[in-house]
C-alpha cells in the first residue's frame, strides 16, 4: 500500500458511492511528479543550472548546429510569456551561456545562441540527466517502462 492507497480507502469507507478510481491515479501522477522534480533538479543543480535555464540551453543543443534560434523559436517550446524567456535569455547571457547574435537572414533581429561554455555545460549536463532518469525507472521492466510509455502518450494527447 502507498499513501494513495490509504486516502482512497478513507474515501471509499467515507464515500461508497464515489468512483475514485481517477483520484487514485491523478493522486499518483502528482505525488510521482513531486518525487521525480526534486531527483530531476538536483542533478541540474548540481551543474549549476535550473530546470527553467536547463530547458533554454538543451532546446538550443538539440536543435542543432549552429545551435541557435529566434527568440520566437526558443518561446514556442515552452509554456511561459516573452517577459519570462527573455528574462531566462539575459540570465544566461550574463553567465556567458548564450549570446545574442545578428540574425544573418534580417539584420533587424537576433538569433540565441550556445556559446562554447554552455554547449560544453549542456553537454555535461544532459548526459548526467539522462542517466538520472534512467535510474529513477529503473525499478519497471522494459515492458512496463513501455507499456506505461504508451499510456502517459494517449492521455496527454487528449489533452494536446
């Protein structure tokens, strides 16, 4: 029994006529994602970094050489306003992880960029979180890592 298990017993004692059969897994879900955010952060802390930071410069790394893109670009894989990226962008500017540069195409606006250090950082850093999620699945069977896979894919496309 986890601590879901003992809540959902309460409401099924106190409640019979309930369906908690959804509690019992949004309850799950959202105890898993406290537990996996807290083990997630603490690797990237450990390089210095925070999930929102992380997220800018492994966008930048995975799109590619020259590793840059447009601030429009870099917005539309998050869920933040503009106010909020281009606040991420001038922290990581001022740490010298990213550059603004002249975008070659229109001289009007600037392309972000992984300078040498946050590509070396990034780097460091995605390997080291690969491995950590990794081991934080570990405990399910390849099946079920893909079985669960599946499942989390066809709820979040009725939701995307």
């Amino acid at each position: 029994m986890d601590h879901v298990d003992r809540i959902l017993d309460q409401w099924r004692r106190e409640r019979p006529d309930l369906d908690v059969t959804a509690m019992g897994i949004l309850g799950r879900l959202k105890r898993l994602s406290t537990h996996l955010s807290r083990e997630v952060e603490a690797v990237l802390q450990q390089n210095g970094l925070s999930s929102s930071s992380f997220d800018v410069l492994a966008t930048l790394r995975r799109s590619g050489a020259p590793y840059r893109l447009s601030p429009g670009d870099l917005l539309a894989t998050t869920m933040v306003t503009s106010g909020t990226m281009t606040n991420r962008i001038d922290q990581l500017e001022k740490t010298g992880l990213v550059e603004r540069v002249v975008n070659p195409q229109d001289r009007r606006s600037v392309l972000i960029a992984l300078t040498e250090k946050g590509f070396s950082l990034v780097e460091k850093t995605v390997t080291e979180h690969v491995v950590n999620q990794n081991r934080l699945v570990e405990s399910l069977p390849a099946d079920e890592k893909a079985a669960l896979d599946g499942l989390l894919r066809q709820l979040l496309a009725a939701f995307e």
